[in-house]
C-alpha cells in the first residue's frame, strides 16, 4: 500500500468519525428508573460537542459504568445539572467525583440542582452532606469541596420558579432552567443551547404546573421520562407524565424529535400502547431509547 493509498484511508476514518462524533449529539447513558430488574441503569445522559462530552444530566445507579462504556472523560465535562435528587438521578455522583481523582482536571466544575422543601435538601447542602470535610457521608472527599483538590466542585441551588431562568452561560453552552411538578419533590426541567440545536430535559413530571412545554418550544430533540402507562393513575400520575401527556407536550413544543427514556417494568413491553397514546397529539419523529442511545441534532 503507497503512502497515498494510507494518507486517503486515513482522511476516510477522521471524515467517518466526524460524521458519527463530530457535531452536537445527546447519549443515554441510563435509559432506566429506580427498579431492579429492567437491565438498564437508572436516568443519566451525556451532550456531546464535537466528540467531547460537555453536559451531564442526571447520574444515577448505573451510570458511571456506562460513562466509562460511552468514553467520556470527567475532564471534558463543563458542568453538571441534576433535574432533583431523588437516588436514581443521582447515587453514582460520588462515584464519578471520586473516579476524578485519578485524571487530570484543573477547571472547576459547576453543579447545578434544585432547592429544597421539607423533604429534600437544596443542591448546596446536598453536595455538603455528600462530601463535607467535617460531617459529609464521605468526609474524606471534602478537598473537592473545599478548593484544595486539583479541581473544585461547584453546587449552585437553582431556585424554583415556573418562569424559564437562564442559570448558565460560558463556552458556547446555555442552559434554561424552570420547576416541574414531580409530586411533593423540587423538580427542575432544563434545556441545554448548544451550536444553535436545544435539547430540553423533562427529568421527572405529570405535566401539572404546564412549564415543560414552553421550555421546550422547538427543541430539536425533547427526552421526556415513560415512567408510567396509558391510565396511571394515583401517586404514580402525580410524580409522572401519562403518554397523552407526553404526546401533547411534544405537539404544543413542536420538537423535532421526541425520545421516551426512563423507561420502567410497567411501561417496558407496552410500547405500542404508549406510541398510539403520544400518536394522537404527535406527528413527529419519535424514539424509545436504550442505554447508550445515541442521536444526532
Ligand atoms: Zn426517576
């Protein structure tokens, strides 16, 4: 093979992998709810740029294994939003904190949750009792916290609000944030603003306070949690969105692709029910995913 033949082969895989890695995607790296048994981990997802992995949202049971399986880096990661935290958005943060010990990271790395009510804690105070150096669960990792490790974590206590707030801004990255109602649990929705594409974040919601769909105006892609059938009703519509409810959201945001994720025992199997359910009020392109799902802006 001449040097020309290789330098031609060579062009073809970087213009191959640009295709497939290059630009803005959005990876499921949990595609799951809290249960055991789904074979699936538990809500997280990556927003890649350019082959870099920028944005997490979510981190729970699970989901540092399949960051390591996507092939992210903790270093390329800009910041960190938690929709709430409830442990199957967020049990392996520690995990990921602790594997950061081991790579090379200098900038500080903002952590961006939702506030507190008589049943949860705020996000600061949750880093806190997370990582404390003086009463934190895992006291020994409060360097993170306290600025002398190589990096610092960050926590930010986004406040609740149903008006959209812009709550970040740098390096060509925006992220909108607005309270969704998740029963009795302070829940955020987020949309991430990156290259000109959005992909809005339903976290966990019924649809009750009427915020995800203004947030998600023109997504390009609108991951909405399929916690629970056509029909649920009870405590199970009060923390989460029927598929009708999806279905109109997703019509009324006019979003360009609509992906089904935290997917769980009693929705896994009614896929068809659910797409018939969403198909009354949605025209468009629309995905269950799998961990690892990966799509294109
Ligand atoms: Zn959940």
């Amino acid at each position: 093979m001449n040097v020309k033949h290789t330098r031609k082969i060579l062009i073809g895989m970087i213009l191959f992998g640009s295709m497939l890695f290059g630009g803005v995607t959005v990876q499921v790296l949990g595609s799951g709810g809290p249960e055991s048994g789904d074979k699936r981990a538990s809500s997280a997802y990556i927003v890649w740029v350019d082959g870099k992995a920028r944005v997490l949202v979510d981190f729970g049971g699970g989901a540092a294994l399949r960051f390591e399986e996507a092939g992210a880096r903790i270093g390329d990661l800009d910041l960190i939003l938690l929709t709430h935290l409830h442990i199957d958005h967020t049990a392996d943060l520690p995990a990921l904190i602790k594997s950061s010990f081991f790579v090379r990271r200098r900038r500080d790395l903002p952590l961006y949750g939702p506030s507190q009510n008589h049943l949860m804690p705020s996000t600061a105070v949750f880093a806190k009792r997370l990582f404390d150096s003086q009463q934190g669960a895992w006291q020994y990792m409060g360097d993170f916290l306290d600025g002398s490790a190589s990096y610092r974590l960050i926590p930010h206590t986004v406040p609740a609000s149903h008006k959209i707030r812009r709550i970040y801004a740098n390096r060509g990255i925006t992220v909108d944030a607005v309270s969704v109602h998740h029963g009795p649990i302070p829940a955020l929705a987020y949309r991430v603003n990156v290259e000109g594409k959005s992909i809005t974040f339903s976290g966990d919601m019924n649809g009750a306070y009427h915020t995800l769909e203004r947030l998600a105006k023109g997504s390009d892609i609108l991951i909405a949690h399929n916690a629970v059938p056509k029909g649920a009703q009870g405590v199970a519509a009060s923390l989460h969105m029927t598929p009708d409810t999806i279905g109109r959201i997703a019509r009324q945001a006019g979003v360009k692709l609509l992906v089904l994720s935290h997917r769980m025992l009693r929705t896994l199997g009614r896929e068809h029910e659910t797409q018939k359910e969403i198909r009354k009020y949605y025209k468009g392109k629309l995905k269950f995913a799998n961990d690892l799902s990966r799509y294109r802006l």
